[in-house]
C-alpha cells in the first residue's frame, strides 16, 4: 500500500519521477517553543514541504490568540523557504488529506509522550489510510521543555530564556513584567 501522496513532483536526471513530500507539523504552539523550532527545521530538512498547523480550539482559553501564535510563528520560519504557516479546525487527518499531505509528523520528548501519541496516531491512521505519522525527537536539550511550562515559569515570574524564540520571550516579559 502507498501512503505516499503527490505535493507536486519533478524528475531526476535518470527521468525517474520524484514525488514530493508534503508533512503536516501540528499543535496548539501557545507559544511557539525551541523545542517546536528545533522540530521545524529538522522537518524542513526531511521534507519537501512542511504546513505547521495551529488548531482553532474553540474548548481551551489559550493564552495568545491564535491570530499572535500564528505570527510568532511566521516570524520564526520566515528563512525557511520551504515551510509555511496555516491554522485549522476539525479533525487533522481531514486537514492533511485536504491539504495534499501525506505525513502528519509529531514530536516525542520522552516516554511519557509516547502512548498518547501512539493513542492519537493509531486512531489517525484508523481515520484516514491516506496519512501517516512520523514521529521526531527534538534535541535533547528541549527533551523537557513544553509550552506548559514556558507559560507557568512566566505567569509566577521565572526565566525562559533559551527555551522559547526571543520575540516570545519578550512578549511574555510583556505581559507578566520583568520579576527576576
Ligand atoms: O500541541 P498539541 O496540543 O499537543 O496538539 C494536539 C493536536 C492539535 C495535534 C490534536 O489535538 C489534534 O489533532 N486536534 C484536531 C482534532 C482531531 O483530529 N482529533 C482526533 C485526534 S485522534
């Protein structure tokens, strides 16, 4: 069975048609952390194409709205050609599939990541045939890094530089103030 699908192709110099890759990058970003970053150019290197999408989640209160998230995350893509920035709501295969891609990729930092991601991609995958999940680890050093936490440590006052673009670290120094 092929999962591959089309994003556009080209031929190489045998004349062999080369298919082109399209992965989907999905999450929430609120904010957009290195660990996001880190996966985002290892995507761009592996894939022909890489969409990271935002989900419009109408359940949770985020804490940028999703109007800043996708800027910030524009900002921190612009030099790579190949990547671009869309939000979408509904079911994410459906998204994918209409979308042209054929890889949902999803990071994994630890083992705990593990059996929700296993949970999500299996039923993804029990969803639409057409796509599948590939899941990458960022570098060690954002293996415990969430934007969870990026929030916490910046609503009671602690330091994320490092953890997250500069551009998100100022905006947060903005919005809760400088305190340490
Ligand atoms: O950054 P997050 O919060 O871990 O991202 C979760 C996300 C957006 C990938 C997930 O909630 C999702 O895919 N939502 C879309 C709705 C959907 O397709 N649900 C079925 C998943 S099996």
């Amino acid at each position: 069975m092929s999962i591959r699908r089309q994003a556009g192709c080209g031929r190489n110099s045998c004349g062999e048609v080369l298919m082109k890759i399209r992965a989907v990058y999905p999450g929430t970003f609120d904010p957009v952390t290195n660990g996001h970053l880190d996966l985002v150019h290892r995507c761009s290197a592996l894939f022909d194409e890489v969409v990271v999408a935002v989900l419009r989640n109408t359940e949770k209160i985020p804490l940028f709205a999703i109007e800043e998230r996708v800027q910030m995350l524009e900002n921190v893509v612009r030099r790579l050609p190949n990547v671009s920035v869309t939000t979408f709501e509904g079911l994410l295969v459906d998204f994918a599939v209409r979308s042209g891609a054929s890889v949902i990729v999803r990071g994994i930092r630890a083992v705990s990541d593990y059996e929700y991601e296993l949970q999500m991609a299996m039923m993804n995958r029990r969803l639409s045939a057409k796509v599948e999940t590939v899941f990458m680890m960022p570098a060690e050093a954002y293996s415990y890094l969430s934007s969870r936490l990026v929030r916490e440590i910046s609503l009671l006052g602690g330091s994320v530089h490092g953890l997250v673009p500069s551009l998100v670290e100022r905006r947060l120094k903005q919005m809760y103030g400088r305190r340490i």
